[in-house]
C-alpha cells in the first residue's frame, strides 16, 4: 500500500484504492471475528456492534440519523432500490422525472419501467450540464411520484442546485432522489441541508472496498425493500458484509477529514491541469461550467476539436497515464457520453472528450508529467507550466 504507483491515474471517478486506515479496519473481520451479526451468541453480538459503529460513523457523515442509513452493494443497488421503493410509496402517480443526465443505474431502468406502464419524462440539462429548478418545477406534476436528479454529474463535475430542486420535487407532491456517488467525498454533503428523499454512495469511489455502498433514506418515508429479508430492519435481506461495512464506515471517517483541506489541493491540481491544456491547445474546450464553485474540485472534462478522444487516451495509457472517455460504466461502448450530448455537443464533439479525474494522491508532478505526454501526443513542445 506504501510502495508508489508505476503509472499516473488520472481515472479517479471511476474507482479508488482502498486506503491503509481502511484496509487495517477491515481485516480483523475477515478471519478474527468473523461471525454473523445475526447468530445468538458473544461473538456475534461483536459483529453487530461493529455495524452499528460503522452506521454511526456514515450518519454523521452525512448530517443523518444512524437508523436512516441502508447499507447496500454500491450505488447502483441505492440507486435503483430508491427508485422502485419511491414508485410503490405512490401507487396513485405513475410518471418519474429523471434528469437527462442521470447515471446508467437510473437511466438503465426505463425500458422496464416503460413496460411496466410508468410515464418516464426526462429534465434537460443547460449547456453547461447542470438541471434548472425551474424546469423540474415545469415539469413535476400531480402524476409525478420521483424526481431524481444527481448532486455531482459522473462525466462533467457538475454540480446541481440540488436545494432548489428538492423544494421543486415537494412542491408537486413528489419523493427527490439524489445520487451523490459523485459527490460524497469529494464536496461536503448535508442531508440536513439536501432536500432529498433518497441519496446514494459507493464506497469504492471513497476509497473503501468495492461492493459496499450506502442508500440515505429520509425517515418517516414509506420503504419498499428491494430484497425482503430480516436484515437492516428489513430493508434488505441477505448476510451483512462486515468487512466491507466496517471499511465503509472507516472510509466514511476518513473522508470527513478530507473534506477539510483536500477539496481545494484538488483543485489547484485540476487548474494546472486545465491551464496546461488550454496553453499547449487553445482551442480545447471544457465541457461543463466554468465557474469553480459550479463544479467538483477533482474533475476536468475537456474536448480535443478535431481529434479522436480513444486516440489520446490510448496513447496516454501506453506511457502509464489513465483517463476515460466518461462514466466506468459505460467501458467498450462505441456511441458516445449521452451526458455530453445532452448538454448539446455534436457526436463528433462528444467522442473528442476526455475525462481527468484526480484523487486524493494525484502529485503536481504528474500533471506535469501528463501535459509533456499530451504535448507529444497532440505534436506540441511543451505545455506551459502553471504556478
């Protein structure tokens, strides 16, 4: 874990690496203390502690109440138990708002829904890939029962007026689900603040373990497991994983004590980045908003004009550089990042694009490393370097 990585990434939204404090965390559950949290006997009652504390720990990460926290496999389970927990809570409405730029965990679910007989209504997004309130306040209706619109865009770093859309999605009488996969970790994130029903996590974007994650659900909310079971007060069925709790919960601490300083190193490390680009090829664009406090710190979408993004990305991978060309979901897919071309670029504009997304490790060596890679790459000396 100590030892230094033999290659730079800069694919930080796509997953992260399990961090010490976190791995140390974990590993007594797997072989030490190993029961199930449900057995009647000492031993289990260790592990049930261990979940609480972990429970505890994610609560007050979040501004929440412990008994408001589901723990789930990630952000796809959170995501999509929420929303069919949502529907079934409003069996007299039968439309869902979504917004156009939802992750494929949401936006997965149409054509069943769709068969199912639920109206699916899609929320533009601006140009700059954010969702108006206004157009959610356009939209909702007295048929509408979900409303769900991600805190921070996966691909662009946007960031949603999620306040005022909550408020939107209330007033006409709708649940507001959030997926904040994105977003936790990364900016501060209150429920108390949030208007939002539902709000999900990963813990591999946080550096815990993959398979963990995290639904928030308001209390007093009507719940629909997705899996019946005994489990989580019978939210979810099945075995819990203690490990891979206990890291959430460990991940969760640890992440709370990021948010104090790291948000804005990330950024000066994303600015070097997007300045050094922008001075190697001034007629790069960004793909999202300009204004920092519009999006998250550790997130540069940029398009090359003219120039295949899967050309750059390779070349860069071949010098132990990784980027993507958009959400980890969405790997080997040939059309392009539907997030792009729903804030109105062109397909050929689209698969120019390139996502950088940088992690709590990221060095300014390796931005610079990166901009003399991409000067070679794009047949430029050199990039300008940044202060």
């Amino acid at each position: 874990m100590s030892e230094p990585w033999s290659f730079t990434d800069l694919d930080s939204s796509a997953t992260t690496p399990v961090s010490e404090r976190v791995m140390a965390a974990m590993l007594p559950w797997f072989c030490e203390a190993y029961a199930n949290p449900g057995s009647p006997n000492p031993e289990a009652e260790r592990a049930k502690a261990a979940v609480t504390a972990a429970r505890e720990s994610l609560a007050e990460f979040l501004g929440a109440e412990p008994r408001e926290i589901l723990f789930t496999s990630g952000g796809t389970e959170s995501n999509q138990t929420a929303v069919r927990s949502a529907l079934r809570a409003r069996p007299d409405r039968r439309a869902l708002l979504m917004s156009a730029v939802e992750h494929s965990s949401i936006l997965g679910l149409v054509p069943d829904l769709q068969r199912e007989g639920w109206r699916v209504l899609t929320i533009p997004a601006g140009k700059d890939g954010r969702i108006d309130p206004g157009d959610v306040a356009r939209l909702a209706d007295h048929d509408t029962a979900l409303v769900a619109v991600m805190v921070v865009n996966n691909e662009t770093g946007a960031i949603n007026p999620v306040e005022e859309i909550g408020e939107a999605a209330h007033g006409a009488g709708a649940l507001f689900l959030c997926d904040g996969v994105a977003a936790v970790g990364k900016i501060p994130v209150d429920v108390k603040k949030v208007p939002a029903d539902f709000l999900s996590l990963s813990g591999h974007k946080i550096h815990g373990p993959k398979g963990t994650g995290a639904l928030f659900v308001r209390k007093g909310e009507a719940f629909h497991p997705l899996m019946p079971g005994s489990q989580e007060r019978k939210r979810r069925g099945g075995t819990e994983n203690v490990p891979g709790i206990v890291g959430l919960g460990e991940a969760a601490r640890e992440s709370r004590e990021f948010l104090a300083e790291g948000p804005r190193r990330l950024e000066r490390l994303r600015d070097f980045l997007e300045e050094g680009v922008f001075s190697l090829c001034p007629e790069v664009r960004r793909n999202g908003p300009g204004k920092s406090s519009l999006r998250a710190p550790h997130m540069a979408n940029l398009c090359f004009p003219g120039m295949p993004a899967e050309k750059i990305l390779l070349s860069l991978g071949r010098e132990g550089i990784y980027v993507s060309m958009g959400s980890a979901c969405s790997t080997g897919s040939v059309e392009p990042s539907h997030v792009l071309l729903a804030q109105g670029l062109t397909r050929e504009e689209a698969l120019s694009s390139l996502r950088f997304s940088l992690g709590r490790r990221t060095s300014f060596a390796e931005i610079d490393r990166t901009l003399t890679s991409l000067g070679r790459i794009l047949g430029q000396p050199s990039a300008r370097r940044v202060s």
